[in-house]
C-alpha cells in the first residue's frame, strides 16, 4: 500500500513583510556604498550598540567585586591543594 504525503502549506508572507526586508536591505545597500562593506559595517554596530542597555555603575561594581571575590575564592582553593599535592609528592620520593 503506498503512503501518500501531504505537504503542510507555507506560510504566506504578507506585503508589508515583504516590503520590510526590501527596505532593510536597501538600507544596507546604501551604507555599503557610501562606506564600502567595512564602513557599512561599522554603521550598523553603532546603530546595535547605541539599543543595548548598560548596567548602572553600582551594578557593574557590585558585579565587579563578585568576579573578584570570587578569582580570589578559587585561587587560594587551587593553591591549597598545589600545596597539599606537592607535599605528598615530596614525601612519597622521600620514602
């Protein structure tokens, strides 16, 4: 008995869609041929980083200190066991 497929409609784009991603990429067209790829795409990184939104400066130092604290937690942790580790290499060539 042969299967038969059926296939799943697409989904149709509509012309305001259409007429979005025209615009898009004759915006970008025009930056690259004001300022070359390079220029275009320096333009569209300002244009990214200017929607970002940035930590206030007691968040960024609150998260700062807890990076910190938190190198400092795992060096010491790391050292200890050097210590231990080196010690009882020293005594296992000792005997």
């Amino acid at each position: 008995m042969a299967k038969t497929t059926t296939s799943k409609p697409t989904p149709k784009t509509s012309r305001a869609q259409n007429r979005g991603s025209a615009v898009a990429r004759s915006t970008r067209t025009q930056a690259m041929q004001r300022g070359g790829r390079l220029g275009g795409f320096f333009r569209e990184v300002r244009v990214e980083m200017g929607k970002v939104t940035w930590p206030e400066r007691d968040e960024l130092l609150q998260s700062t200190m807890v990076v910190l604290v938190a190198c400092v937690i795992a060096a010491v942790y790391i050292g200890l066991w050097d210590l231990v580790w080196a010690t009882l290499v020293d005594l296992a060539r000792l005997g």
